[in-house]
C-alpha cells in the first residue's frame, strides 16, 4: 500500500520528511504531492490531484 502525503497551505513537502521517514520504517510506501496555491489555480490542483491518485491506484496490484 501506499500513502500519499499532501502538506498544508502555506507549507511544503519538506515539512512532512519525518512523517515520512516514520512511515516508511513501518513499512509503508510514500509519495508527495507538493502544490504552491500562490502559483496555481485551486482547479489546477485539483485536477493534478486527482491525476495523481488515479496513477497510484491504476499501480495497485
């Protein structure tokens, strides 16, 4: 399985690196998902998003 981590507004992939690094000790697969809202369009993320999660389950076994 795998867990695709989205930080907050106003933050980036790098302040999840410990959550990550505590996933992937347990066993876990991950990916980021980074997004700057000051220089995309909400719809823009959102369409990446969900391009994103289509390609992570079309990876499923």
């Amino acid at each position: 399985m795998k867990v695709l981590l989205i930080h907050g507004l106003s933050r980036t992939p790098f302040s999840l690196l410990t959550l990550e690094r505590r996933l992937q000790q347990a066993g876990w697969a991950t990916e980021h998902f980074g997004y700057a809202a000051v220089l995309e369009s909400y719809d823009r993320i959102v369409e990446r998003l969900r391009t994103r999660l289509q390609a992570i389950s079309d990876q499923s076994p």
